[in-house]
C-alpha cells in the first residue's frame, strides 16, 4: 500500500464448521488473506455470531451436526428480510452432486466451493466479495505451515469421527453413519489424506443410495482404523 492511502478495514468472515482441521485450516489461510475470522462449530452458533454483528463473508458448512447449513442460510435471510441486509453465504463442501447444488440456491446462498478450499481461491473471493484487491501474496501450503498443530487436531478428529461410525454401525443409524463417513472424507481432503478420503467417500456414496446399513461396513470401519494407525505410527517414528 502507497504512502497516504487509507488503510481499509480487514475483512470480517465467518467460518462455520464442525470439523475441527476444517476449521483450524480455513482459519490459518483466511488470517494469512488479512482477515478478521469468527468461527462456528455448529448451527446454532453461526446463527449467534451472524444475528451479533455483520460479517463481510460467511462460509458455511452444509453438514452440520444440529441444523443444516441450508437451514442456517434460510435464517439468515429471513431475519435480513426487509432490513436491506445481505451477507454474502458461500457453501464450503466436499459435495458436487445437483441436489446440493439446488439446495444452494433454494436456501438463498450466493454461490458455493468444494472442499479442500484453497489459499488462491479464498483470495479470489475476497476480491470479488469484499471489494479486496489481490494484493496478499502467496505462503507456503497450509499443511506444511499449521504443521503439527494441524496434524494433532486431524488425529484427534479422526479418533471421534470413528467412534461415530463405530456407534453408528452398532445402533443401525443409516443417517448417523453418513454423516461420520462425510466428516472423515472431508478432513482428509483437506490434510491431502487421499486413501481415507477415497474410502470414506465410497461408503458415503453407497449410503446415499441405502436403506440399511450396508454389510461390509464394519470392513471399512475396520479398514480406516488401520490407515489412522498407520499414520499415527508414522507420526510417531517423524
């Protein structure tokens, strides 16, 4: 920035997630863009934080554990109704498929990204969400960056997410256990675990199409709990 230009206010986004090295992630990049960062784990924190104060930018997970980021989004506009206040909701999701690209748009979000989100695309939106111009230069990848921090809390993750699915399994709950299969996949997108990502993807595909819980399901339990023991041993030896 030149000698006497005034010095713009940092953009203000609210990051809205229920997984942890999602969050932790989105955090470190959108701090590295020079933005002011709110995040949510849930629901109905989102909604707290957006009926608070106004932000800039929010980026909402769709697949939350209380209510969903679509729900969320109606929200959101019902209480803008009438007052002339729109705060630009981008969809964050590792999901392509048409029907939630419709529900997107039915739920009155401005658009949408597919996770793992990054650093040149969140610069892009800034610029064309929040009149920022594309000045931040670029860092080394977030991964190599956040590091251990990143890598202890995608751990930590994985040990809840299958549990979930081991709990799932066991009461028979075909919804519960799409939803840790969804968690799994995105948090290894987003730490370039390509393997589980693949496998939990496939579960949640098949589940999508299911009315029971699928027999070889205990097999993919047991098959991600060898890769996140591999890789915690693997930690351990580095």
């Amino acid at each position: 920035m030149s000698a006497g230009q005034p010095v713009r206010p940092r953009p203000r986004v609210l990051v809205v997630d229920d997984q942890p090295a999602n969050l932790l992630i989105l955090e470190y990049q959108l701090r590295e863009l020079d933005c002011d960062v709110e995040l949510a784990a849930d629901g109905a924190q989102a909604l707290e934080k957006a009926g608070a104060q106004p932000f800039d930018l929010i980026l909402l997970d769709c697949q939350l554990p209380d209510l969903d980021g679509y729900a969320v989004a109606e929200r959101i506009r019902a209480h803008e109704s009438g007052t002339g206040a729109h705060m630009p909701i981008l969809a964050i999701s590792s999901a392509t498929d048409d029907e939630h690209q419709q529900r997107v748009m039915a739920s009155g979000m401005d658009g949408m990204l597919t996770k793992p989100i990054r650093e040149d695309v969140l610069r892009d939106l800034l610029a064309l969400w929040c009149d920022r111009a594309d000045d931040v230069q670029a860092h080394m990848p977030v991964t190599a960056a956040v590091g251990r921090d990143l890598w202890s809390v995608y751990l930590e993750s994985l040990d809840e997410d299958l549990e979930r699915l081991a709990h799932a399994i066991a009461a028979a709950d075909l919804e519960g256990l799409r939803h840790a299969a969804h968690r799994i996949k995105g948090a290894a997108l987003a730490v370039e675990q390509g393997t589980i990502a693949q496998r939990a993807g496939a579960l949640e595909a098949v589940l999508k199409q299911a009315a029971a819980i699928p027999i070889d399901a205990p097999d993919t339990l047991a098959e991600l709990r060898r890769q996140r023991d591999n890789l915690r041993a693997g930690s351990t030896a580095g």
